[in-house]
C-alpha cells in the first residue's frame, strides 16, 4: 500500500530532472549560511483531476502531483563557539523570491489553562509566507519534542529540544492558484524538520507517507484551512505516470491508477475511440494531456475562508447533521473511529460520508470496517444518498420541486436557510449547535445553502468512482471512447461546482468554456476555486494549436500579448497555461 512506503531519500543528484535547480539552491545555501545544506527536500504541487470539494467530506478524490514544486535546503545552524551557541529551535529562513523578507523565530513554551503548548505565534490575519513554514515545524515540535518534557529535563538534552536550523525556500508553484502551494510548503517544510532533526533516518521514529499525510493536514489548519487531505496526500504519495486515487475512508489510503495512453512512453497504453457514427471510417487514437490553465484572478483561500472555504465545509457537515435527524439514524450507527481525517475530532459532528455509511449499514445489516475502501457499497450509498438529498430542499409555499428558477437571486432563496431555520432543522437545539458548530468554524452567510452542496457532494463523488472505473479497466474495447467518457464527467463536475457548489467565478466559468471551444474535450476548475485554475483533458496531438488558440481567446491572455513585448508575454502566458506530466510525490535529497 502507497501510504505505508517511507519517504525515499537520495544521495545523488543524478535522480532528479533538473538537477541544477538543486545544485544553484545548494550554492545560494552555501553562500549566505556558510556551508552547504545538509538536506534539500522536495514537495510537488498537484492538479485536482476530479473530485472537488468532498475530500472534507471524506469522499475519495484523483489528483496527480506536477512537476512545479517547493524546494527546502536546510541543516542546522553551525557553533561559533560555545558563547554564541544559538538558541535552540531557532530558525532563520529565507527564500530565494525577492518580496519573501528572510525570517527568524524560536518556538516558545507557553502555559495556557494549566497545560504546556508549543507557541510560533502564527498571524492567521495576516498570513506570511514563513506562516506556512511555521505551520509544518508545529507538527514536528508536537510529535517528537512533546510540550512538558523540557521542563523536566536538561534543557540542552538535544532528544528534548530541536536543533537550530538555517532554511531557503524556492518554488515554482504560483501561489492562490489551486495548485496547492499551500499543502507543498507544509509538507516540505514538515520534512525539513523531520530531516534536520535526524528523525526521518532513525527507523523507529520516522513517520511512512501516510503518516507525514497526516501530519501536514493537522499542521495547514494552523494556518487556518480546515482542509480536507487531498493535495496533502497527492504532494507525499504520487508516482510519476499515474494519477492517485486517494480515499480517506475508513482512514487515508491511495491508490496509483493509470491515465489511459498518457505521453510517458511506460505507461502508454493505445486505445483507439471513434469520434464519427462511422467507426470504421473515422477512427482516432488519443493520448491523454492535461493542461493547467490559470484565470489569472488568484484566490488567497485563508483571507476568505470564512465566506468561501470554511463556510462550504461548515455548510456540509450542518448538512450531513440533518440527514441524521430525518432519515432517523441513530447515535451508534454514526460514532465511528473519529481519529480518521475531517470533521475536526469532534464526536458529535457528522460527515456525509458517515450519514451514507450508517445508512448503509442500518439497511444491509452490517458495517464496514475494512482496512481498504470498499468500491461496491459505495457505489449503491452513493446512489441512494442522490435520492435522500432531495429531502434537504426547504419547503416554500405551493413548493413545486424541478421549477427552474429564473435568476441567482430567486434560486438562492429556494434553496437557502437561515440560522435559525437551520438550526431547527439539525433538532439539537441552539446551545448545543453554538457548540458544535458555531464554535467550530467561523463563517459568514446571510443563507446556508444546505441542499446544494450535499447534492454536488454525493453526486461528484460518483463521478470520481467512473472516473476510476474508466482508468483502471484493463480492458479499454469495453468502452470505446475513453477520453470522452472522462471529458464528460469534467464537464459535469465543472458544471456542479458552478452551480451547486458555486466555487467558481465568471473567469472559470468562461475559461472552461473557451477551452472546450479550442478543443478541450473536458475542462473544469481545479482545486479550491474562485479564481486560480483550470484543468482539461487535451488529446496530445492537439497540446499545442489549444494553448495557442487559449492564448488568443481569453480575454486576460489576450490583454497580456497587446501589452508587453513578445518575449515577456510568451514568459509570462508559459506560466499561465502549460500542459503537466503526472509527476512523482517528494523526496529527500543528502549530502554526503
Ligand atoms: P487548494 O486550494 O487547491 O489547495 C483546497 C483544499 C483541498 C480540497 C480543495 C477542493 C487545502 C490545503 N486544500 O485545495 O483539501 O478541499 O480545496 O477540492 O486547503
Ligand atoms: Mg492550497
């Protein structure tokens, strides 16, 4: 199983395709610390390919990592002498882009209502980049230098205290884009810690991949995104090649599946898809290519998680709470093993994966407690939770369900509630729903949009299972068109993230419709959404007249050409829009 792999580390450089990106890092390490670093780690990106917005709700998910990626050198901070030994833990980071300004700080020891807690005073307000770089060294602090213990023992014991450590940070993964920088500087800036600290060679404390997945979840909600694990587990687990499926039900696990005939000549597997009612004139071979496509409006998820992000897990999870209630599953068929991911550890929130799963169980008569997901059950829950969510429409007046809407406006108050009537509605009454729930997460919403994002969750996580299915069948000639079957369900997961999700923005949804009108033959936002980007499935032979066609038809690519000169706007729309390999998940990199 993937997840249980350890993290593979490297001692020559000839593994790595751009080997003088590493070397050039080592040389600016070198020249403002002093010496070369002691490791360099590597953190991919990741593209979503489908499943948007239902990791949290502990729905499986296929994203592929990319080849953009965080890159930390890192060794511990040399000794003058012993008068100016620096202190412990300390940390002086650096990166290598020119607005970053370099940063030092010491995790503190603070006593709050009695209890020891490690402290690196994050500013969720106002987010820095070494917020993220803070967020992964928490987990490591927590995990191997637990609070409470330094009091106790010699402080200079190096087994209680973490080392001083000199860091440089380099990326090329644009930030606010939905390619989940965020998630690569967690988890490489979790990995430095756990390699500087001697932890990630010594076998009885290095943590596998799916336990670093772990960690770097728990650390990016210090950053305030209670996210779910998806980019996470796409940045530590991926193989070159391949797309992962990656469920998180009953706990994390992640599958490699096969994208059919990608360009990596190992994997190239041909399938020949007719694109005319006349098969046997008009045949076709596709390879499949994914180009990224940026909107060029960026996103910060973390400055408006209390209206978009935050707000769409809160949404699902009050939600999930009042499918309990009505479809009258009881307490016990839901408390399930609540140290598996989302949902935040609390016992009495529910997620829609758990209201299919009790639902399932009361009607089949037993549960599932496999240690891998079981595809099949899920499939007819999945089915059966379309049809139940029906009930989570409010009732208005004469109700008359299908009536189509005419505009926004109308639709959201069909589909809305207020507080008040939400909180009716989940029957726990307001004090307790403060607790649950309130206190939970901070949102702001005139109208929770309860049936919508329900119905978007448990009808995209049927996509995701075809998506599956269309990749891992070794028999392409039972399904003749592959790629359109996979461009289909794109384009319906686009469709339902505009609409019942409603994390897009009119770029996204103009971008995926100029990409299909350029030969795209599925297109959809990826990743978090109200700005960054978008991904389609391009046949390979047609990768290069599509950019170029993009390049002339979206508004904001066009206004770059008429703008700059030449050279700097194709510099500029290469970064924007480029067609990604499937690349392979992190790494560790030793000097010796
Ligand atoms: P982005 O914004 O692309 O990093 C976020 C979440 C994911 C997932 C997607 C939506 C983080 C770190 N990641 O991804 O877990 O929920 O949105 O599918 O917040
Ligand atoms: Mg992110």
């Amino acid at each position: 199983m993937a997840a249980s792999l350890p993290i593979p580390i490297y001692t020559s450089l000839d593994t790595f395709k751009n080997a003088e990106r590493w070397d050039d890092l080592a040389r600016r390490f070198k020249a403002r610390f002093g010496k070369l670093p002691a490791y360099i780690v590597r953190a991919p990106g990741r593209v979503n390919l489908i499943g948007e917005h239902i990791d949290y709700s502990l729905f499986g998910v296929i994203p592929t990592a990319i080849e953009n990626d965080i890159l930390i050198a890192c060794a511990p901070m040399p000794c003058l002498d012993e008068h100016t030994m620096p202190r412990l833990g300390t940390v002086i980071a650096e990166n290598l882009r020119n607005e970053y300004e370099p940063s030092t700080f010491v995790p503190l020891l603070r006593s709050v209502n009695g209890e020891v807690e490690w402290d690196l005073q994050i500013d969720k307000k106002a987010l820095r980049w070494d917020s993220y770089v803070k967020a992964g060294y928490y987990g490591v602090l927590n995990r191997y230098f637990p609070p409470g213990v330094q009091s106790a023992t010699d402080p200079l014991t190096p087994q209680s205290f973490p080392v001083p450590v000199n860091i440089m940070v380099t990326g090329t993964i644009p930030p606010g884009s939905g390619l989940s920088s965020s998630a690569a500087m967690v988890v490489s800036s979790t990995l430095a810690f756990l390699a500087v600290n001697g932890i990630l060679e010594d076998p009885l404390r290095a943590p596998s991949k799916g336990e670093l997945v772990e960690m770097a979840v728990e650390n990016e909600r210090r950053v305030g995104v209670n996210s779910g694990g998806m980019d996470q587990a796409a940045s530590v687990i991926s193989q070159a090649g391949s797309a992962l499926y990656v469920s998180f039900f009953p706990r994390l696990s992640a599958q490699s599946i096969p994208i059919p005939s990608t360009s990596s000549p190992s994997s190239v597997r041909e399938v020949q898809t007719t694109v005319s009612a006349e098969p046997s004139v008009n045949t076709h071979v596709y390879r499949a290519t994914f180009v990224i496509a940026h909107t060029l409006v960026s996103s910060p998820k973390a400055v408006y998680a209390k209206t978009h992000y935050n707000l769409r897990v809160f949404e699902s999870a009050v939600a999930a709470r009042v499918l309990v209630h009505r479809l009258g599953l009881s307490r016990g068929s839901y408390l399930r093993d609540k140290k598996s991911m989302g949902m935040g550890g609390n016992e009495e929130r529910v997620s829609l994966r758990d209201v299919l799963e009790a639902l399932v169980d009361r009607e089949s008569g037993r549960s599932s407690e496999g240690l891998e997901e079981d595809v099949e059950r899920l499939r007819k829950g999945l089915e059966r939770m379309i049809q139940e969510v029906e009930c989570l429409r409010p009732l208005r007046g004469a109700d008359q369900p299908g009536k189509e809407c005419e505009n926004q406006e109308a639709q959201e108050q069909e589909f809305g509630v207020d507080l008040d009537t939400m909180v009716e509605w989940t029957g726990m009454g307001r004090e307790k729903f403060e607790e649950v729930y309130l206190n939970w997460l901070e949102v702001e919403a005139d109208l929770f949009q309860l049936y919508k994002r329900a119905k978007h969750c448990y009808e995209e996580a049927l996509r995701v299972l075809q998506f599956r299915d269309i990749c891992v069948s070794t028999s392409p000639f039972n399904s003749p068109s592959p790629f359109l079957a996979l461009a289909a369900l794109m384009n319906a997961s686009q469709e339902s993230c505009s609409a019942l999700y409603e994390c897009t923005c009119p770029e996204i949804d103009l971008l995926t419709k100029l990409a299909r009108e350029a030969g795209a033959l599925g297109s959809r936002v990826t990743g978090a959404g109200w700005g960054g980007c978008t991904v389609s499935l391009v046949d390979e032979s047609e990768v290069d007249a599509f950019i170029d066609r993009l390049r002339k038809t979206y508004p904001p690519y066009r206004n770059i050409v008429a703008s700059m000169g030449r050279e700097e706007a194709d510099e500029v729309l290469r970064a924007a829009v480029f067609a990604t390999k499937p690349s392979s998940g992190v790494c560790v990199y030793k000097f010796i």
